[in-house]
C-alpha cells in the first residue's frame, strides 16, 4: 500500500518514547469504559440504555468530525510537525473536560461534556495513530504494536487500581489522578519523539461530504473489508465494558469499588496475550494471527456469559484479556499497513470514526438486551456473537506482504 515511508526500525527506548501517548489515553478510555456507569448511578434521571452510549471510549459526535481532524493533520505543517499541534489541543480539552466532570456538575451539562469527553480525545489519538505510518517501517509494527499494547494496559490498570482504591472514597481524585497520568504521557511523547519531514501535501481539499469520504474509504477495497470487521468487534466489545462493574455489582453481588477488579485479569491477561502476537505477525503475519485472536475472543466471552461466582468472572476475564491481547497488539499496525502514508491520519481518522459510530451503537443494543431478558448476562452474548461475525468478515482481509523480520 505504501510507496514509500519509513525504513530505520525504531530503537526499544524510541518506541517506548512513542507508547507512552498510548498508556495516558488508555487510563482514561479505561477510566470511561469502566467508571462512567458508575458516576452514573449518581443521576438516576439517566436511563440503562443511555448508561451505555455515555460510558464510552469512543463518541458519536467524533464518528462525524474525526475524519475531518485526520485530514487537518495530514495538511499540516508546523516547526513541531503535523501531528503534535492535535495532541496538544486533545489532551488539553480532555484533560479539561474530566475535572470538570469531577466535581459532578448538573444533569444537562454533566451530559454535554460526557458525550463529547472521548471525543476530545480522538483529536490527539487519530493523529497519534498515524506517527506510526511516519516513523515504524511496516516489518516492525507487530512488535511496535506490542509495546504499545504494553503500555496501553499499562494505562488501564494504573486507572483501574486508582479507582479500586479510591473510588469509594473519592471519585474526584479519580478524575484528577487520570488527567495528570494523560498530561504527563503524552508530554513525554510530545517532547520526546522527533516528526520525519512530512511527505507532499495532500492535494484533495478538506471538505464536510461524509458521502464523498465513503466513496473515498471504498477506493481502498481491503481497507473497508478490514474497517466492517473492526465494527462488528467494537460492536460487541462496546455493549460489554460500560456495564462491566454493573455486571458485577448486580450478577455477583460486589460493591462498586470491589467491581472494578473484574478488569484487572482482563488487563493482565491482555498483557500476556500481546506480547507473543506482536512478534508472531511480524513472523506469520498480522492478519493471521489477529484472526486466532478474533475467534478465541468470541468464544471465551460466551462463556464468560455463564460465570456465578467472583473467582469463575475472574478466571474468565483472564482468558478474555488474553484474547484481546491479540487485538490490542495488531489492530492498529494492520490498519497502517492499508493505508497510504500521505493521507494516513485522514484515513485512520476515519476509519476511528466509524468505530466511533460502532462502539455506541453496541452499547445501546447491549442495552436494549439487557433490560429485555434484565440481566447484565446478555452483553456477553451480544458480544460473543459480534466477534464471530468480525472473525468472519476478517477472513475476506487480504493484507499487504511485507518483509519477514529477522
């Protein structure tokens, strides 16, 4: 897919330079996924299905504008490149936006920034994403992507462990410590990583034609086969964590700080998962051994759906960690690896903005099951059931070779 890019692999201490953007975005999508239903309890006017759309990584108004973010970025040019003015300004509105949401603010504002938090967000990841077409040649990416996904668990975990800790003390302090932890990440990213010489600029203009970037995204056959399968997994795995700790506080009888610790097996399972993934698609390649993953995850998260006990949920969170492990590891370096390099950020923008749409979309179906058969049991079914479609949609992928790394 690539004409050209970079070839000088990345050095261990440039990548982890690189992955620390991934660990302070990933405590605060973490934080999301996991806390939102929760603070939420606390505005009893919000209803179930809405808990899901709001607990989210992931925002609807981004599904419309990341696109266009993506494609600023491409066009771009500053003394600090064309990637870092964006994670400037996300990482300010986002960290902005949580401690104001900390101090649980009215009903009608608390939902105004609550639904465009994770958007804020997306103005810095989507770009962030892209550096990686910038600065990894395509044979490195699994095991770049293996860093990253070391430090996005990372991320997940210090949130989590903050809230297991503190949350039943004090929310506020949640809120501050995960915004310090994403300044502090994505300043040592911001400093730390040196832009290569941006590629011709993009000729095509930026425009607001969602049906122009549709007809845009189906000139690149692969890339949309590959995007359909990401949708139907953020699908399932959307309808499943925004409900995680309720799951736990309504199914297994935990209290809500106690619910958090469902997340930590699945956090240390993904861990373990990533890191032999990485280096295996570098060696066997990315799709193939995403798609193992793909399929292992649906299957364990139907499972997953049959626990009754807190030790049994734990277990099985493990497993499903390990699985999503392959995921976190190869999601991104395969999407890159589809893309051009000159209109990367635009593409992966919008590509992340049609998960967007996907994500909460899950959620609310997962929703929707739940207060249909009233059980929180329901979002792993859902999910299971998503994945199985992704694993098969994944299949018809036909991904770019490149060079076996040594």
């Amino acid at each position: 897919m690539e004409a050209s890019g970079p070839t000088r692999p990345l050095s261990f201490r440039e990548s982890a330079i690189y992955g620390f953007g991934t660990l302070g975005a990933s405590a605060v999508y973490s934080f999301l996924n996991s806390g939102a239903g929760l603070y939420l309890e606390r505005y009893p006017a919000v209803p179930t299905w809405a808990v899901g759309l709001l607990s989210q990584e992931r925002s609807l108004a981004g599904a419309f504008v990341q696109p266009i973010v993506g494609a600023m970025s491409d066009r771009t040019r500053t003394r600090i490149g064309r990637r870092k003015p964006f994670f400037i300004a996300g990482v300010a509105l986002t960290a902005a936006s949580l401690l104001f949401l900390s101090g649980f603010p009215p009903l009608v504002p608390m939902l105004m920034v609550l639904s465009i938090n994770a958007f804020f967000l997306n103005v810095a990841v989507d770009p962030y994403t892209a550096l990686m077409a910038d600065i990894v040649p395509p044979e490195q990416r699994g095991r770049v992507g293996t860093i990253l996904a070391v430090f996005n668990m990372a991320g997940q975990i210090g949130a989590t462990l903050l809230a297991i800790f503190l949350w039943d003390r004090s929310p506020q302090l949640v809120f501050l410590y995960v915004a310090v932890i994403l300044v502090i990440s994505f300043t040592i990213t911001t400093i730390g990583v040196k832009e290569p010489e941006s590629p011709p600029r993009p000729t095509e203009p930026v425009r607001f034609d969602l049906r122009g970037y549709l007809r845009g995204l189906l000139a690149y056959r692969e890339l949309s086969k590959y995007i359909l399968a990401a949708v139907a997994f953020w699908l399932g795995t959307g309808g499943v964590l925004p409900y995680l700790t309720r799951f736990g506080v309504r199914e297994l009888g935990t209290s809500e700080g106690e619910a958090f610790q469902l997340f930590l097996p699945a956090l240390v399972g993904t861990i373990v998962g990533a890191i032999p993934a990485g280096y295996a698609a570098d060696r066997y390649g990315k799709k193939q051994v995403l798609a193992v993953g793909v399929l292992a995850f649906s299957l364990i998260a139907f499972a997953a759906s049959q626990v009754q006990t807190v030790p049994q949920a734990l277990v099985a969170m493990g497993f499903v960690g390990i699985a999503n492990g392959v995921w976190t590891a190869l999601n991104i370096p395969l999407l890159v690896d589809l893309v051009p390099r000159e209109r990367a950020a635009e593409m992966t923008g919008l590509g992340s903005g049609i998960w967007s749409l996907a994500q909460p979309v899950g959620a609310v179906v997962a929703g929707i099951m739940i207060g249909n058969f009233d059980s929180y049991r329901a979002a792993f079914v859902g999910a299971a059931a998503f994945v199985l479609v992704s694993f098969l949609l994944l299949l018809t992928v036909h991904a770019p070779h490149t060079r076996r790394a040594v």
